[in-house]
C-alpha cells in the first residue's frame, strides 16, 4: 500500500481477490489489479441468472473478479484474440441479477461503472463479503486496456458477440479503478452525495423565485424539474 501527493491510498492487490485483501479495502482508494479477471454483463447474466445455464467455466476455480464491460477485441492472424480497450457499463442495471449470481459464482468483487445503491451494498454484496470498484471518468478504456497482457479465454463470442462475451483476461497493473464501496457496505459516492446535500440549500438562500415557476420549474429538490 502507498498513497501519492493527494494522500490517496493506492492498492495494488492479486487476482482472484483474497479475504485478508477484502479487509484492506476503503471507499475512496486507489486499486491495481494483478492476474485473471472475467468479463460478464447482460448477455452472459441472462444465460446464468435467468435461463440457468451453468457458466461456461468453472469461474469458482478462475477468478472471482466481474468486471462489467464491452472489450473492443481483434482477431489476429492466428486466430487469438487482442484486446486494446475495455469500456466499463453501468452496474446498476444488473442489481435484480447480483444475488443469484454472487451465488453461482463466487464472485467476490464487481468492477464497473457509476457504483450501486446503498442498498444493494447493504443487503446484497455485504452478505457474501464483496466489493465494488468503479473505473475513472470517461474515456479510459485505452487506458485500463494496457493492463491486459493476455486473453485466457473467450466464451459464448458466436452465440453473444463480442461485446456481451464472457472473456477471461489475464492483467497485470489494471487500473485505476477506484473503490466505492467495503466489506461493510460503506460507499463513497454515498458519502460524498450526504456531504454535498448538506450545504446545498444554502446556494439558494437570497435567489428570486424561479421565473417559470408557472411552468413547472422549482427550486425544492424533492420535486421534479420539468
């Protein structure tokens, strides 16, 4: 562990993730991975959790990092594939699939974008003693695509496509992923949105009404801005 100028704590943990690692992590640090990660959204969640199909390989066995993302993947001449970019999908959208897929495969971390609720980290990653780390704005899949030195495997690429594939990645320095949430369901983006709630009524103190108030326009945050 080392922290650089911003007195961030940087993380640079083996995957599959341990337990004792688990324990090391706090909301707001920076994470590196090293090892073999697996790639799984809709399509691959679908087939598991839905359909119940097994997962295509043993990921107990494998790793238990889930990276949700699309890979920007290319055939070579031999017929393997490379990687060069890897763009991060909201995790939101796979809430209702967690549970059952924490259960099947033994997942023990998520990586995404733009963090879970609250309650999911709650009631459904603190149970199984996971974690979730977020990729780093816009714009970095260039970036968290060096740290991919090898593609292990590609399963359900025809039935899927490449995009929805499950992909077993081998990485090495994956990041920066940022942590949003720890072992005991404490979240940044949570904490920093009570933060910010905080202060916020008083950037309205001494303004005018709003103008189109007739129309729908408001200054309570609780109603919608139309």
């Amino acid at each position: 562990m080392a922290t650089d100028g911003t007195g961030l704590r940087k993380l640079r943990l083996a995957a599959p993730v341990s337990d004792e690692d688990l324990k090391r992590i706090r909301p707001g640090d920076i994470v590196y991975l090293d090892g073999v990660i697996y790639t799984g959204r809709e399509g691959v969640y679908r087939k598991v959790v839905t359909e119940g199909a097994d997962p295509p390989v043993d990921l107990q066995g494998v790793s238990n990092v889930n990276f949700h993302c699309s890979p920007a993947a290319a055939v070579q001449d031999d017929g393997s594939y490379r990687i060069g970019a890897v763009t991060a999908t909201a995790s939101f959208r796979f809430s209702h699939a967690l549970p059952t897929w924490f259960e099947k495969t033994g997942c023990k971390m998520v990586i995404g974008k733009g963090g879970m609720s609250p309650k999911d980290y709650r009631e459904t990653f603190v149970p199984v003693g996971a974690v979730y780390l977020t990729t780093v704005g816009y714009g970095t899949g260039a970036l968290l695509g060096r740290g991919i030195r090898e593609v292990v495997a590609a399963h359900w690429i025809e039935e899927l496509g490449i995009a929805q594939a499950m992909w077993i990645l081998r990485v090495e320095k994956f990041g920066p992923l940022i942590a949003d949430s720890d072992l005991a369901g404490n979240s940044l983006f949570e904490s920093q949105n009570a933060a910010i709630n905080e202060r916020i009524e008083s950037l309205y103190r001494g303004l005018k009404l709003p103008a189109l108030r007739r129309h729908g326009e408001t200054d309570d945050k609780t109603e919608e801005l139309i």
